[in-house]
C-alpha cells in the first residue's frame, strides 16, 4: 500500500497496489463463502429440527393408535379366553371342581387354564419393539386358545351325538307321536257319556279325524291284542318298554296280527266309527303298569 502526500492542500491518500487489491477480493470472496455456508447450515438446521419435531410427533400418534390397537385386541383375546372357559365349563360340568362348603379360593386346577391367567400385565408401547413384542405375546395367547376352543367343540360334538343317539333311542320306545292328525273332540278324564246318560271316566283322548285314515303307533313295541273289545269297537293294542303299552280304538280296520313286532310310526289300523262311537275318531290311550295316564303327557 502506497502512501502520497499533497503538500499544498495538507491531504494525505492511500493507493493500494493490484497484487494487495487482489488480497483483499479474495478475503472478502471468502469471508462471503463462509457467510452463505454458515446461513446455509442455519437454515438447514432449522429446517431438520422442524422436520425432526414433526416426525417424533407423527411417531408419537402413531405409538398411541398402536397401544389403543392394542388394547383393543387384548380386549378381543379376553373375550376368546372367556368363550373357552365357558365352553370348557358346558364340556367339564360344574361340580367337577367345586370347593368344600364354606368358602373357595386356590390357584386354577386346569394347567392350560392357569397358565392364561398367570401372565403378567402387557406393558405400554414405546417402541416397535415393544409393539412386535406385544403382538407376538397375542398371537401365542389366540393360537392356544384356539386349539383349546376346537379340541372343546369336539368333545362338545361327541357327546352331543351320544346324546342325540340316547334321545332318538328313547323316543322310538316311548309313545312320543301323535297316532293321527287332527283335533281332540274329547279330552282325558271325567265327561258325559257319548250316549247323553250319566258320566264315564274317559280313559284316554278322541282324535278328530276321516275314515280309513291310517292309524300309526306310537312307538316301537309289540301287538298283544287285536279285535273287537266291547266299548272301543275294533281295538289294537302295543306293548311298549318299561311297562308302557298304548291302545288304538273305534277303528273300522285292523291291518297288525297279535305277536308283530312294529317300529314307530307303523300303520296298525284304519280309523272309523266302531263300538260306542259317535262318529269317525281315533281313541288314543297310553298305560304304565295297566293305569291309563293322559296322554297329553306323552304328545308333542
């Protein structure tokens, strides 16, 4: 840098020289490089704190959508856990492990059982981690549960068919249909004589039906009586089992011989108006040990 004088005026100047000129473009070119960069790296800064903020909050809802799914299907687990235990109560009874009287308590006595209901309480989800975690613990409780629930319905099916085996069986050999369609005219017990004098004690029910409509037997059992029988006309009558027979009168035909083994639902005979009848009917009794019991007891 040169320095000059003016003597007459007293000013005093300053020339710098083109190399020195150089020097300082190329200081003040860096000092704005380094001004650009460092505002470029503020704004950056900025920008990736912003952006940071935003993706923690966005991480942070969706942590609370996981947990409420979550609960959600906990809540889904328990009622599958609960949907077993009922079922296992129809399959197991309720007396199988009933407490003395005078109070209850102790740990479950079923292992698969004990083991659902000693795990601990699910912690709240802070990490993915944790949600796959979680997730897993669910998946394990639900696959169990299921198995339990199937191996259940199985045991449930089985004895069901036993059951339906047992009731199918007892309603063939007890009289559990109705020998004809129709109306009851005349009901069990006391009633005026068909004839209009005095009262009789009426030993069975009259079912309104045509003539020659076939007659069918109750149940399963064998013919012990055919013909005519003073008072019910033509008459066929079954034995059944455990001292149950059944009585079919006023029939205008008679189709069983005395000695035949029937099954439920055989035609045995055709009704009609024989005997002490009025008109076409057919006279249903049911007797246990010979007492005449009503048979509404007996029909659906």
């Amino acid at each position: 840098m040169e320095k000059k004088e003016n003597h007459e005026t007293g000013s005093v100047e300053f020339h710098f020289t083109g190399q020195e000129f150089r020097k300082i473009k190329g200081l003040l070119a860096v000092l704005a490089a380094a001004f650009v960069v460092g505002m470029g790296a503020s704004v950056y800064a900025v920008y990736s704190m912003n952006s940071l903020q935003a993706e923690n909050s966005l991480y942070r809802n969706q942590l609370k959508m996981a947990e409420d799914k979550m609960e959600s299907l906990s809540q889904k687990v328990e009622s599958v856990e609960k949907i077993s235990e009922e079922l296992e109560t129809m399959v197991n009874g309720h007396t199988e492990n009933a407490a003395p009287a005078g109070g209850v308590g102790g740990g479950n006595t079923v292992p698969d059982r004990a083991e659902a209901t000693s795990e601990a309480e699910p912690e709240a989800i802070k990490t993915p981690g944790d949600l796959l975690q979680q997730l897993a613990r669910l998946d394990e409780i639900v696959n169990r549960e299921l198995k339990h629930i199937i191996s259940l319905r199985s045991e449930l099916v089985t004895r069901s068919h036993t059951a339906r085996t047992i009731y199918q069986a007892y309603q063939s050999e007890m009289p559990s249909m109705w020998p004809v369609t129709g109306e009851i005219s005349s009901g069990f017990g006391w009633r005026e004589s068909p004839g209009g004098i005095g009262s009789t004690y009426h030993e069975g029910v009259d079912i309104c039906t045509e003539y020659n409509t076939p007659v069918r037997v109750t149940a399963d059992g064998v013919v012990t009586k055919t013909g005519w029988v003073d008072g019910y006309g033509y008459l066929v009558e079954v034995k059944h089992a455990d001292g149950v027979s059944t009585r079919y009168g006023h029939n205008s035909a008679i189709v069983v011989y005395e000695g035949q083994q029937v099954h439920q639902g055989d035609t045995v005979a055709l009704a009609g108006s024989t005997g002490n009848s009025t008109g076409p009917h057919s006279h249903y009794e049911v007797r246990v040990n010979g007492t005449a019991l009503d048979p509404m007891l007996f029909l659906r």
